[in-house]
C-alpha cells in the first residue's frame, strides 16, 4: 500500500468473471484498432494489408489484371476489383474492411489496383476508374458492376457482393448474408 506522501497507487484487478470478460474484450478492441492502423500504413506505402488472405491478389501490370479477370471470373465466379490510390486516405482506410469481407468470401477473388504505377493509371482511366476508391465487379469476364464507395459507405459493396455472389443450390432471388461482415 502506498504511504500518504506518495504518488504511487495500487490497482485492483477485479477476479469477477465480468470484469475478466471486459477486460477481454477490451484487450480484443485495442488489438484490432492497432491492426486496422497498420494495414492503413500498408496501403499507404502500396502494399497488401498484413495477413491477406489467399483470394486477395495485387495487381501489378495492365497485362495483368485483365489476365487475371479473365481467369479468376470463369464459371460465374465473381471478381471484386478494388482501385485506389497509396495517396488516397480514404482508399488506405479500407483496406481493414476489405481484407474483412474477402476472409469472409473465400469463393470471391479480390484484386487490388493500386494506381501509383503511371500505366495502371492510365489503363484503369480508360476502363472508366475516374475517382477513388472505385470498384469493379466481374463475372465471366463481363463487368456487372461498377462504384466507389469509401469506409462510411461500405454497404454498397456488400449489398454488390451479395447481389452477385453465386450460392450453391440457391435459385436467382435467393438472399446472401454471407457477405454482410460488420
């Protein structure tokens, strides 16, 4: 205990299941928050977020991405392909989310475009990416997709991903949830 002169304080860790459960959870915040800041960092410097997983691909040639949106988007699978820009804050905000969803969707290739390269730049200018972030969706090789949308409005793609997403055994009107991470 400390003597009344002194600054030094004792901190009692409540045992209570609760406030172990709290405390958990709080611990749990504090580590996401710190990764959702170092895949902001990541994107800045025009890499991957950490831990991508194996759906989420960077491009980095024109060749490239239209190769793998061919390839990837065969059988009415659906390709997600995200532009943005290492400049672009709002585009480095997202790459949390993003990495999220396509964890989430494993079924669904995510490519990432990342127009710092002058001739990404302009092959993405001439498939109509004129602010960023934007996205494009494929199927079959086909676009049936096009928007942007930034961490505030992260609905519209996954409202898009799901009105896309191929389900097994589902008929067209069937709902995806699958696709609505938080």
């Amino acid at each position: 205990m400390a003597s009344a002169g002194s600054n030094l304080s004792t901190i009692t860790i409540s045992p209570h299941p609760d406030a172990l459960r709290r405390r958990r959870e709080a611990e749990a915040r504090q580590q996401q928050h710190l990764q959702q800041a170092q895949d902001t960092l990541r994107s800045f410097e025009g890499k991957l977020a950490t831990d991508a997983p194996e759906n989420m691909l960077s491009i980095l040639t024109p060749s490239e991405l239209d190769f793998r949106i061919k390839a990837h988007s065969r059988d009415d699978k659906l390709v997600v392909v995200h532009f943005k820009g290492n400049w672009c804050t709002a585009c480095a905000r997202m790459q949390y989310k993003l990495k999220q969803i396509a964890m989430h969707n494993q079924e669904i290739t995510f490519m990432v475009v990342d127009l710092a390269d002058e001739e990404l730049f302009k092959h993405s200018a001439s498939m109509g990416v004129n602010q960023l972030p934007y996205f494009h969706l494929y199927k079959n090789g086909d676009q049936v997709a096009k928007f942007t949308c930034n961490l505030a409005t992260i609905n519209v793609l996954r409202a898009e991903i799901a009105a896309h997403k191929k389900v097994p055994g589902a008929g067209p009107d069937a709902i995806v949830y699958s696709a609505m991470v938080n």
